[in-house]
C-alpha cells in the first residue's frame, strides 16, 4: 500500500449520488416552501423564489449525479515515507501534499451514509488544517491510519 498511487473505492460513487440526491432535495424543500407560501397569499415574489429554487435544486440535482464518475475516477491518493498526497481532478486538477512531519492525528469518521457502504473517511490533521481522504474500507482506513502514525512519528523522531 505504501509508495502506490490508490484509487478510493466504488463503493464512495453511492455516497456521493446520495448526497447529490438529499442536496436536491434540501434545495427543492425549501423553493417548495417558498412556492407554497407565494401560492397561498398571492405573493408574486415567493413564486417566483420557489420555482428558481426548485429549478436549481434539480440543476444541481443533475450536476452533481454527472460529475460522479468524473469525480472517482481521478480521486486518488499516495502514501510514503515522506508526504501523503490526494489527487483530484483531471479539467480542474488538485494536488495536496501533506509532509509527514506536519501530521499531528488521523481520524476515521463514518457518518451514516458511508456506514451504508461499509466506508471510513480518514482525516489527516495537522496544525493548520485537515485533509480527507473521502472513503475507504474499514480494514484500509485502519491501515491507513496506522501507517501514517507510525510514519509521523519516525519523522518528527529523525528532525
């Protein structure tokens, strides 16, 4: 696992058309919220909110679910001795290098959606800020976890 360039699992394309799904349907709720009041006491101005808030819940709605394929297939990340780097992105591309010195903690967090896919998120903490890792498996994630650590620590021990 070391040293190799790994892809996050199929399984986080779900979480994310999930996500995208209750996004839309947060966004939808609320211009049909917003529709509901303007229809009920002929309030021009509420319509119209409504509809163009339901009309972007559904373009977002759409968006969302497309650029998922795009979004697994060029996230990816790579552990050494030295940095972990994540990679995301091909038309918009995002390189995180995180030098193992600078690591303080890792985390694994699994909110509901990813405990449906039997997915941990890792999160690489240091002292300016914190970098994820968006899902892995539970064995991974340990893994993960412990190689970081162990890797941070021979690191702040050589300086």
């Amino acid at each position: 696992m070391e040293n190799e360039t790994e892809q996050l699992p199929r399984q986080i394309t779900h979480v994310w058309q999930l996500t995208a799904v209750v996004t839309a349907v947060i966004i939808g709720a609320i211009g049909g919220g917003s529709l509901a009041i303007g229809l009920s006491n002929s309030l021009m101005f509420f319509t119209v909110c409504g509809w163009l808030i339901i009309g972007i819940a559904l373009v977002t709605l759409i968006a969302m679910l497309a650029l998922v394929p795009y979004r697994w297939r060029f996230w990816t990340y790579r552990i050494s001795d030295r940095d972990v780097e994540l990679h995301k992105g091909y038309f918009f591309r995002k390189q995180i290098v995180i030098p193992i010195a600078r690591v303080q903690n890792v985390q694994l967090d699994q909110g509901p959606f990813l405990r449906w896919q039997k997915l941990q998120e890792i999160a690489i903490v240091t002292a300016a800020t914190s970098h994820k890792i968006d899902g892995v498996s539970p064995e991974t994630a340990e893994q993960l976890k412990e190689l970081i650590m162990k890797l941070a620590k021979k690191a702040r021990n050589d300086l």
